[in-house]
C-alpha cells in the first residue's frame, strides 16, 4: 500500500490492532482503512500511541493534545501560545505527557482531574516514559531530567552532559537511557550511579533509536547503514563497538524502526528508500525501492511483519515484511 496524502508526514505508528495511523504536517490524522480525522488547526508536531493502544495521542502547533481515534478526535489537553512538540504515553501506568517550551504536562487516562507540571531551565525536546511509566526523563538543555510522574513538589534528578539533547530512549529493562545530541552523537547514562559514556562516530545528526531483542541491542539513525550497540550485561554499551548494517555510500538513515523482542530492524534513507534485515542471519529485505523524498517517519508490528513509513512530501506507506 502506497498512498500520497500531500503533506509531511510526521509519525507512523501501528495501534494494538496492527492497524497503521500517520499524523501529518496538515494537522490529521489517517488510517490505513481510509478514515481521517481532523486533529489540529494547524500542524501535527509530534505523535504517539495512545496507552489504551487505540488511536494517536497528537500535539500540534494549536497547543492542544488530541486523542485521534478512527470515530474521531478528543482534546485531552491545551497550552495557550504555545507549541507541543513532544508527547509521550505509558500504557503500564495510564500516564500521558506532553512538552510545550519548558514545562512538562503530566495526565493520567483514568482521572481527568489529574494534572502535573514541572518547569525546566531551558525548552524540553522530547520525553519518554521509563518501562512502568512511573518516572519520565525529558531531554533538555545541557542534560536530561528524571521526574517521578505523579509527584506535585519535587527537584528532578539531573543527569548532565553539555550540549542540546533532542531525542531520548529508555532501555526495556529501565537501567540505561539513551540521549541524541544536536552534535553528530549519542549520550547515555547508567541510571542507577548515573555513569556516563560518550557514543561517537556518527557522520550525521542521530534522529532515531530503537530497542530490540528484548533489550540486548540499539537500533540508530545517523550513517550510512543502520547502527546497532550492545547492550547486554550491566555495563550495557560502555566500552564496545557498534555494529553497522546495510552500508551505503551513497544514503544516509534517516529514521529506524524495530522488533521489541525480536531481531528485525527496519531503516529508512534520505533517499526516499526503506530497508530491514534480520540481524540473526543479516538478510536484508528492501521493503521500498523507489527513491523518492527523505523519510520521516517509521514503524514496525511488534511481531516484526509489517513497516509502515512516511516522507516529507507526502508520501507514506505500509510493507509486509
């Protein structure tokens, strides 16, 4: 299936029925099925599956969190002035959350007279709830802040490195987080002592990280191939060598996408391409061949069938594996 729906694509995700969703630049969002439901004013900035695992949660240029669903749309939250840029769930805890310039918006699924927010410094970039959905990390300025959720009064934990973090990743078994810096690297901390490492090497700015094989491996954008760090044992990555999968001079991965517990990871190109490989026997499978425009977007089934991807013109898609 391949469809042009005329505007940038700004996430691809799959909801708990397998059924794809993208959210787009023009402010909707649409189903694989055909449906389409009218989510924002303006853009749709960023994206994520709801905890029920049904429909989107979507922040949009209009400062509103919406709920899209296939029957239509639901605001959950709204912000005067001001951009969502970062929206984030948990579906072990009900807990939803959402960024807009400093403060952290938290809200729980279950009790709409629930609401927390926590101010930050400097803008947060982008949020990620750790695996229970207890503490959530928001990449910022000059580090990354560790938040207890459902706590009112409280000072984050901070776990600092200089530069601009815009992209985090909890591992699965919640002891590492993985911060993309505005520089071409990665930052990650050992939670629990809050050691630190460096992950260069990268010709580009990393976008994207994905978790797989149940945790022992990260999947990045950010180089010719996709990049793959172990994260076996207790040191996870610290002192080893990425892998690099699918090398090609000419093509830059953009976005990454993978199997939870599995080993299959999918990667789109700045080409307009999009490839996946089973890193158990490293076959790779070109699931787009068709240039084309920079992809955007990208996901994967958790059982590791299905991609769906989209790019910044418009174009999205969704490929059997």
């Amino acid at each position: 299936m391949i469809q042009s729906f005329d505007a940038y694509v700004t996430a691809a995700l799959f909801d708990r029925a397998g059924r794809a969703a993208f959210a787009l630049g023009d402010g909707t969002v649409r189903f694989e099925d055909g449906a389409s439901v009218e989510a924002h004013k303006g853009a749709a900035l960023a994206a994520c599956l709801h905890p029920s695992g049904e429909g989107l949660l979507t922040g949009g240029d209009d400062g509103r969190l919406v709920w899209a669903r296939a029957g239509g749309a639901q605001e959950l939250g709204k912000v005067t002035g001001r951009w969502i840029e970062s929206v984030a769930a948990s579906a072990e805890s009900g807990l939803i959350a959402f960024a807009a310039a400093r403060e952290l918006h938290v809200r729980d699924v279950a009790d709409p007279a629930f609401a927390r927010v926590f101010a930050h410094e400097k803008s947060v970039a982008d949020l990620a709830f750790d695996p229970k959905g207890r503490r959530i990390a928001a990449a910022t300025y000059n580090g990354v802040a560790l938040w207890y959720a459902r706590i009112a009064d409280q000072k984050p934990a901070m776990l600092k490195w200089a530069g601009s973090h815009v992209a985090i990743a909890w591992s699965p078994d919640g002891k590492f987080l993985i911060s993309a810096m505005q520089e071409n690297q990665l930052h990650g901390w050992r939670v629990a002592d809050e050691k630190n490492m460096r992950m260069g090497g990268y010709p580009a700015k990393v976008k994207s990280l994905a978790f797989l094989a149940k945790g022992s491996l990260m999947a990045t954008s950010g180089a010719n191939g996709v990049v793959v760090w172990p994260f076996a044992g207790s040191t996870g990555p610290m002192g080893k060598q990425a892998a690099e999968v699918g090398y090609e001079e000419s093509a830059t991965a953009t976005r990454v996408a993978a199997m939870p517990a599995g080993q299959w990871v999918a990667w789109g190109l700045d080409d307009g391409r999009v490839r996946a490989c089973n890193l158990a026997g490293q076959q790779i499978v070109n699931l787009k061949a068709e240039k084309g425009a920079p992809i955007t977007a990208l996901a994967m089934t958790p059982d590791g069938k299905r991609v769906a991807w989209g790019d910044e013109d418009g174009a999205a898609g969704v490929a059997e594996i």
